[in-house]
C-alpha cells in the first residue's frame, strides 16, 4: 500500500521518539527517514544524528556530515555538529576556519549550544583567532538560555570574566573616541558589557562606568547614559550622581521628579561635588524667584480683578478682570455699579438707565422727524435725519429702527432695511413685521429668504395686521 511522504515521517518520528503508542526502535526509525530523505530535510536532520551516535546503525561520521548538510541548515544546532566534526575532524579533514565559520552562524542564529561552543573554540589559542572578549559574551549568551556547562564555565572563570569585562568598557570607550568615532562598534561593546555585567557593579570599573555615561551624553543618547551613570553612582562616584540628580531635574532619559532630582543632588554634594553644590544653588535661586513671580502675579491678578463699590466704598473681587462700561452687582450691598477703572466706578440704578436711554432715545427721533419733514425751524436733510435715526436706534428706540428699515427700503437698499426691519420686527414692531414679510417675499420659493418672509406675515397677522393677512392669500397661503 502506498503511503505519502508525511506518513512516512509522521511513523518514523513516533519510532524515533517513542511517540503515540510506539516503543523507541531506531532501526525502524532509520529505515523509514532513508525511504523519504531525499524528499524531506527534517528526515535529512534526523539521520544525520543517527549516524553521528550510531542509533539503529553504526557511527559513521562522514556520512552524519553529509546528511546534515542535506538538511540545508533548516535546523540552527545543525551548524553546532557540522561545527564539530570541522573542528575535530570527524568524517573530513580538520577544517578549522569552516568551524569557526559554522558555530558563529548557530551561535547568533541562537542555538545555545552553538554559542558555547564558538565561545569554546575562540578561547583557545591553538584556534581561529582567539578572543576571551567573545568567548565571555557568547559564554552569558548559552547561559542566559539554560546551558549548564556555559554556566559553569562563567563560574569556574570568574577572573577572566571580571577582566574582560574591563576590556569591554575600554573597547566600547576607544571607539567612541577615535577619530572618526565608530558608535555602532561603541554600543555594541557596551552593550555587551551590561548584558554579561549583571550582578553588581565592579568597583575597579567605577570610572569606566562613568565614562561611559559621558561617551553616551555626549551622542544625546539619555536612557544609556543613565544606565552606566547609576553603575558609577553605586559604587560612590559623585560627578555620576549629580549627572543623574540632573537627569531627573530636566527629565532627561527618565520621566521628570524634583524629589528625586534633589536627593541624588544632595548625596553628590555631601561626596563634595562642586557640580551638585552649585546646581542645589542655582535650583533655590531659581524657585525662589518662580515663588516671587507666582506671587506678583497673583496679585496682579486680583488687583485685576478688583473693582471698587461706589455705594459703600468697599472693594469687589470679580471672577475675570471688568471691562470698561461693564454694570456689576455688589452681592454685599445688593446694588449694581458701572466700571470704568479699577480706581473709579459709577452708582447704576437699572430703572434710571432705562428712563435715560428711552428719553435720549424719543429726543433723537424728535430731531430726526425735524430734519426729515423740515419742522420746527430744522431745514429738510436727509443725511442728518438719518443719522438722528441711528442715535435714536443706538438707544433702542424701536420707532427709530422701523423708520430705517422703510426710508432704506424706499432708496432700494434692502440690505440696510432688512437689518433694521429685522432689528425693530425682534422688538415687537407689527409694521416691522408685515414691512419685512414683503421685503423678504420678493425672493424665489427656494430661497429660505421666503420661507422666511411667510414666517413674518404670519406673525403680523397674528398680532392683528389685516394687510399682512391680503398679503399672505396674495401670496397662496391661508392663515
């Protein structure tokens, strides 16, 4: 009976791995990848750790090299076993550079065991080319992802780790600054530093670390540099603490906070960092005069807002600063004032007001009937009428208004009469309305204009205007 590929493989892996019932049998096992290994890279994969152990056939390391080759190194610890048998020379000459070659690729495809063995093989001076620097950064690397002997090694070579460490910070400090400087080599060493520096900090290196902070200041880069300045700041370094108090001051790298900008300010100025004494300084100076100008201002505002009572001479603080003219109502008195300065204010009694505005009000309409009908010694002037009017209008004399809007009409300008038929229609005008309602129909049925105007016949009408109602029948509308 004929069986795919993936059945094959799906039979094969359950013997291999005693899966799903099956009990480990590796020669079956082997049997059924060979059927489908030109076929499948993970068969590829499998066979070539079957030869490399000798499971279910003898060990033949040549032949492990070339299945593992097959499997195209779909498979990152595939690199770490043809790593191997270059390095060792199983199943093939010693090749010491294609090792190097295969466990750098495994080791930052991630394979752990790759990077142990590349951090192995670069420690070793017999090898291509060795570098404790990389052996300890790719050693942290296996370890930080569970490998026991990569652990061990860290621990078992903490001296070497310790002074790599040094030679980190140093390299990642040269290049910063050579000319040019090289800041991607430059993070990329400091970088590695922290990751396999992650205990506490090094007092040896207290000043590197420091240095560091500054490299990083100096390219903007804030979060960095405060990650190296707290290291120097740990071990005591003052100028570290006060780059830090900064930092939190101004909200530089971190998010902003006085309270603890002040504090690690006022450790750096109790080490005697001159930096600190005069940053706390300046700081006290600073708020002191942001206390002062807070206070003139707030006093300015109030003296803004302050208005003086003529009734009973007693100061009133208002919600926002008065206007000129403006009428405001003393709670404590219960009277109102108009205010013209923050020194002067005048009584205002509402009713008196009233009384005053409609007698100006009937005095300029008096003058303007004169000058229009050339009464009572006035010669006939239609520009001093009209201006009359506007005072009068200004006022709020709603005859004056009314006469606007029809003398504006009668000269064509329908613009003008509308504005003030409108004003005089708002304040009850019956004449007004009926006048407006005209005015306003000689425009199109769509124009809201219309609609408008059959709005204000109709409101005529309602207040008793008979010639509004012919208008609106005239029009095809009954009320």
């Amino acid at each position: 009976m004929f069986k795919s590929v993936e059945k094959i493989a799906e039979e094969a892996y359950n013997y291999y791995f005693g899966k799903n019932g099956k009990e480990v049998d590796y020669k079956k096992a082997f049997n059924l990848y060979s059927k489908i290994a030109k076929k499948d890279n993970y068969a590829n994969y499998i066979l070539g750790m079957m030869y490399y152990f000798g499971q279910g056939v003898e060990k033949d390391y040549k032949k492990s090299f070339l299945f593992f080759s097959d499997a195209k190194e779909e498979y990152n610890n595939v690199r770490c076993f043809l790593g191997r048998m270059c390095r060792d020379g199983l199943g093939r000459d010693k090749n010491l550079e294609a090792a190097n070659l295969y466990f750098s690729i495994g080791a930052e495809k991630g394979d752990n065991n790759a990077q142990y063995e590349y951090a192995l093989f670069r420690a070793e001076d017999n090898h291509y080319p060795s570098d404790l620097m990389i052996t300890v950064d790719y050693m942290n690397k296996a370890a930080i992802q569970g490998h026991k002997q990569a652990k061990k090694w860290l621990d078992d070579n903490s001296t070497v780790v310790f002074e790599q460490i040094g030679n980190m910070l140093q390299r990642a400090l040269n290049h910063f600054r050579a000319t040019p400087p090289d800041e991607s080599l430059a993070k990329y060493w400091a970088e590695i530093a922290g990751e396999v520096d992650n205990g506490a900090p090094m007092k040896k290196y207290g000043k590197l670390y420091q240095e560091l902070g500054n490299e990083y200041n100096k390219i903007d880069d804030d979060v960095a540099a405060l990650i190296w300045y707290r290291k120097a700041a740990e071990l005591g370094d003052e100028y570290s603490m006060y780059c830090i108090g900064h930092r939190y001051r101004y909200g530089q790298g971190v998010d902003k906070n006085e309270d603890t900008a002040m504090e690690w300010l006022n450790k750096a100025a109790k080490k005697g960092s001159t930096n600190a004494k005069d940053a706390i300084k300046e700081w006290k100076a600073e708020k002191k005069t942001a206390e002062k100008a807070a206070k003139e201002a707030e006093q300015a505002d109030e003296e803004a807002r302050t208005a003086v009572c003529p009734w009973c001479d007693v100061e009133v603080l208002c919600k926002l600063p008065p206007k000129k003219n403006e009428i405001i109502k003393h709670s404590r008195c219960g009277k109102s004032f108009r205010y013209i300065d923050r020194n002067k204010s005048l009584k205002y009694d509402a009713e008196k007001e009233v009384q005053e505005r409609n007698r100006k009000g009937e005095e300029a309409l008096s003058e303007a009937l004169d000058y229009l009908n050339g009464t009572n010694g006035k010669p006939k002037d239609f520009s001093s009428a009209i201006d009359w009017f506007l005072q009068g209008a200004g006022y709020g004399n709603t005859e004056c208004m009314v006469r606007l809007g029809n003398l504006y009409y009668q000269a064509q300008d329908y613009d003008e009469a509308e504005i003030w038929l409108t004003k005089s229609a708002n304040l009850g005008s019956i004449e007004s309305m009926y006048a407006l309602g005209v005015l306003l129909s000689a425009s199109e049925n769509s124009n809201p204009k219309y609609t408008l105007a059959v709005e204000w016949l109709r409101k005529a009408v309602a207040a008793g205007h008979q010639n509004a109602l012919k208008y609106l029948n005239l029009l095809g509308y009954k009320q």
